[in-house]
C-alpha cells in the first residue's frame, strides 16, 4: 500500500487534524498514516483518500470520514500486545478493520451486507491482516459465540444499544458507540454492566446501523 507517506502535505495536514480533535495515540497515528483509504474504496477516489469525507462503495454504503474513524478507536484505547479479541460492528470497506487489526490480538468483523463481507476480507487479506476475520452477520446480536470481548466498536450510531451487544463483552470490557440524535455528536464509552463511563465528542453525526442481514446484497 501506499500508504500517506507518498503525499507528504496531505499525511501532515491530515495527522494535524486528528491531533485537533483529540487522536493523539501514537499506535494509532502510525497506522492512520500507513492506511491508504483508497486502497477501500478504489482508484477512482485516490483524490479524495486523505480528506475528512465520505467515499462511497458498494450496496449504497460509504468509507467512513478518517477523523471519525480516529476518534472511535482512539476511544477504544487498543493497544498491541494488551487488548484482547475485539468486535468491529459494521465492516464496511474494511478500512477501519486495517487501522484496528494491528492494535488488537484478533479482530472480528461483522458485516450485515454479504457482498461487502466478501470484499472487505479480500482486502484485508491482500494487506496481510492475518489477525482479522470477517462474518457475514448482524452485529448488533453480537457475535457471542466469537467473544467474549475486551471491546467493542460501533461503525455507525445507535439510539440505544442492544442487549446482546452488553453481554458479548469480557468482564471489565469497554463498548464504544456512537449516539444518534445527540447534539452535538457524541460517543459514549460503556462498560459490561451497561452503564455510561465517558462522553467523549464526536466530530460528526454518523449514519445509523441497521438490525439484521440484507436479504438481496
């Protein structure tokens, strides 16, 4: 891959903004720098790869805005070598797996729409994520048999989230979920009894996920 390091100013500009809205893990930022968002959403968008933006992709969906993204797994607070298995609820492109897989001991991915499962693997697999595994299924029923888990990542907001997501976690284990409706955006930090530890802001509103498995895609 690519990675940022081939446009230098744009890799700069980006990385300055992630500090700005609070991404300042360096695990984190290293791999937000070797991470090529076009390599997820296709040459096409090369362009648009290090901006804060949407980039579409297939069955009506979209790669989501990196200083989002950053903020999300800066919360999560992974770590190499210490955070156990994590579940990633909404795998998109893959594009937030391959910043997550390297700072976990092994990453599930859980995907409701089977072609971009089918892709977002491929993917992962052609940059030599051996860590991650990629589920066609609804994440929000949490995956247990895959858990438990140290945390838990939402993709996308909730307006409350599910109880089987609850139970998937580890004790002492860290749920992290955008909140529809909130202004401004926020995301909440929660832990295994279902209390709300943080708040933390978010730097958007995010597009919400949505129960169960598509039934054409």
């Amino acid at each position: 891959m690519a990675g940022l390091t081939g446009d230098p100013f744009r890799a700069a500009r980006l990385l300055l903004a992630l500090r700005r809205e609070g991404v300042t893990d360096s695990h984190l930022l290293t791999r937000m720098e070797s991470t090529d968002r076009s390599d997820f959403a296709g040459e096409e968008h090369a362009g648009l790869a290090f901006e804060d933006c949407y980039l579409p992709i297939a069955c009506g969906q979209a790669v989501l805005p990196p200083l989002a993204v950053g903020q999300i797994l800066q919360a999560g607070g992974l770590r190499p070598g210490e955070t156990g298995p994590v579940l990633l609820v909404g795998g998109g492109s893959g594009y937030m797996a391959a910043l997550a897989a390297p700072l976990c001991e092994r990453l599930v991915v859980a995907e409701r729409y089977r072609q971009l499962a089918r892709e977002a693997g491929s993917r992962l697999e052609k940059a030599g994520i051996s860590n991650a595994v990629m589920r066609h299924g609804d994440g929000l029923e949490g995956l247990a048999e895959e858990g438990p888990y140290e945390r838990i990542l939402l993709a996308g907001s909730v307006e409350e989230v599910p109880g089987a997501l609850i139970a998937a976690l580890a004790p002492g284990g860290r749920l992290i979920a955008p909140q529809a409706g909130d202004e401004p955006a926020k995301l909440r930090i929660i832990g295994d009894g279902g209390e709300t530890i943080a708040v933390r802001s978010l730097c958007r509103d995010l597009p919400a996920l949505r129960p169960g498995l598509s039934t054409v895609l």
